[in-house]
C-alpha cells in the first residue's frame, strides 16, 4: 500500500474508532463556550458543500473579527456556544469555485492570502511540482537564505518567476469574492518565518500587509503565520506593525484570555468525509498525526 493510502487508511480508522465511542458529542458539549477556528487550504467545492452542511446545523459560524473583538474586550457576550470562525490558507486559484457556497450559507470566512503570489504567476514553493513531502519537511527546517539556494539549484525554482498555469487567486476573483470573505495577509512569498534574518522578516510581515493594503483599499489586521511557525520576534513584529490578532497552527480553542497573536486552531484536512470531520473538531487525529509524524522524523533524520 502506497505511504498516502496506509495514512489515510490509519486517519480514517481512527475516525471511525472516536465517533464510535460518541467523542465528537462529548468534546462539542466541553468545548461549547471556547471557539474553533478551522483551518482550510484548497479544499474543493464537494467537500467544503458537505462540511458546512454539516457545521451550520450543528455549530455557530461566526467571523474571525467577531472572535478578536470578544478577546479584546474580554466579553464574549457576542459570542454564542459552540462557535466556530473558517479560515483558509494561502489563497489557492480553486478558493474562486467556494463563492456559490459562501453566498449560500452565508458566512464570512477569512481568507490569508501571500500577497506577492496572489494576482500573478508565481508559485508557491511548496507546490513546485515533483517535490516529496519528506523534502519539503527539510526545506522547512533550513535557513531561508539555504531554502531558496537549494530551490534554485534543484529545480530553477525563483520566488518571482512567472509560470504558465496560475496557483493562486487573481484580483478579479478576490473583487468578485470581497463582499462575502475578509481576505488578509500571510506574508509575501510563505517563508518559515523564524528561519528568515530581521530584515526578511519584517519585509514579509509588514510587506504584506502593506500589498494588500494596496490592492484591496481597505486596512488589513489580522495575520496567519506561515506553517503555523512563529517566535516572540514575530510576535512583536505583528504587533508593532499593527495588526489585530495572527493565527498559529497550534491545536486547540479559543477563548477570552486567549492571547489574540496565539490564536489556536483545528486543521482540517481538504478531503475530509463526514466520519472524518466530525473526528477532526475533536483535534485527536490531528494530535496523533503530529505526534507519528514527529516520532517517524527522529527516527529517520
Ligand atoms: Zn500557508
């Protein structure tokens, strides 16, 4: 069995395993006043048709702004039981084929965009093609300056090169999608920020939001770290630079005395089933998937 099949054998186990034990209505009743901000990245209309269905019969679907003024203020009176925000990241081409569904269920989702990808040719550097997942992991560890050497040397891969096909959303598609989603900054270029120098960082953080800024007219305030990946430099970079709150990708729910620049998050994965997603709001495959994938890099690194 390929090593992507075996996965996603064991995750859908496994999701059978705790919605056959009622987990997923135990932990939606302990976790009814935190908040879940899901996480999304190019999940197709199919599946993001199902997963709403179910989400907005069972859950709140509220705003991410909403969710930060509630941390803000310290009163979550606006905030009902069993919220949950949707996020998604990057700003993939296919986010345009989420409009109907958007319009039809009537949310707000926020969209991070990388603001020198979006409106061009460009592609993200983990998306170049042929490129393993075990390669990526290492790119990921190792200094941006050597990321980007080992990129352009590999596969003549150039952060503003210019391909034929497009990866990301055009400005026409994000006007056509701006009354119905809040898109906002995730760097320019998706760089592992803590693996950047100062000057790098800074550029990607406040560049960003200064991009999009510009190409959209209105104020940018909320930011998503990059592969979830973050140090207190970052932080205070966010928050200097005048942002509101900024995603992490570090499992868990929000609530009140959540810090808004370490906002918690559930990701979901793009091509999740029913079974799987109720599994997933529970965060317990993701922990586990975590945990093997981090046992399964000490052994082999
Ligand atoms: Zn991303």
């Amino acid at each position: 069995m390929a090593p992507n099949r075996f996965a996603n054998f064991i995750k859908n186990s496994v999701s059978v395993l705790i919605c056959l034990f009622g987990i997923p209505l135990i932990v939606r009743w302990i976790c009814q006043d935190k908040v879940a901000i899901l996480l999304y990245h190019d999940v197709s209309p199919n599946v993001f048709t199902k997963h709403l269905s179910y989400l907005s019969r069972h859950y709140k679907i509220i705003t991410l702004d909403t969710l930060v003024s509630g941390i803000h203020d310290n009163d979550f009176s606006e905030v009902p039981p069993k919220s949950v925000v949707i996020t998604i990241d990057d700003g993939h081409v296919g986010n345009i084929a989420l409009l109907p569904i958007i319009k039809q269920y009537r949310i707000r989702p926020t969209i991070y965009v990388c603001t020198q990808i979006i409106n061009t040719h460009r592609y993200f550097w983990f998306r170049i093609p042929k490129q393993t997942k075990r390669k990526k992991e290492r790119l990921k560890r190792l200094p941006n300056v050597e990321r980007l050497a080992y990129l352009k040397e590999s596969t003549d891969f150039e952060p503003e090169n210019e391909y034929q096909d497009r990866q990301s959303l055009n400005i026409e598609e994000m006007r056509e999608m701006m009354d119905c989603v809040d898109f906002e900054p995730h760097t320019q270029f998706h760089p592992i920020l803590p693996n950047c120098n100062d000057i790098e960082c800074k550029q990607e953080i406040l560049g960003s939001k200064m991009d999009l800024e510009e190409l959209l007219g209105k104020e940018c305030l909320h930011f998503s770290y990059p592969n979830g990946d973050y140090s207190e430099r970052e932080i205070e970079i966010v928050k200097s630079g005048g942002f509101r709150s900024a995603r992490t990708s570090d499992i868990g729910w929000n609530t009140c005395g959540t810090s808004a620049y370490h906002l918690k998050t559930i990701p979901m994965s793009d091509d999740a089933g029913l079974m799987r997603l109720r599994a997933e709001l529970t965060t317990i495959p993701q922990r586990i998937g975590r945990w093997v994938n981090s046992i399964l890099w000490k052994i082999t690194n």
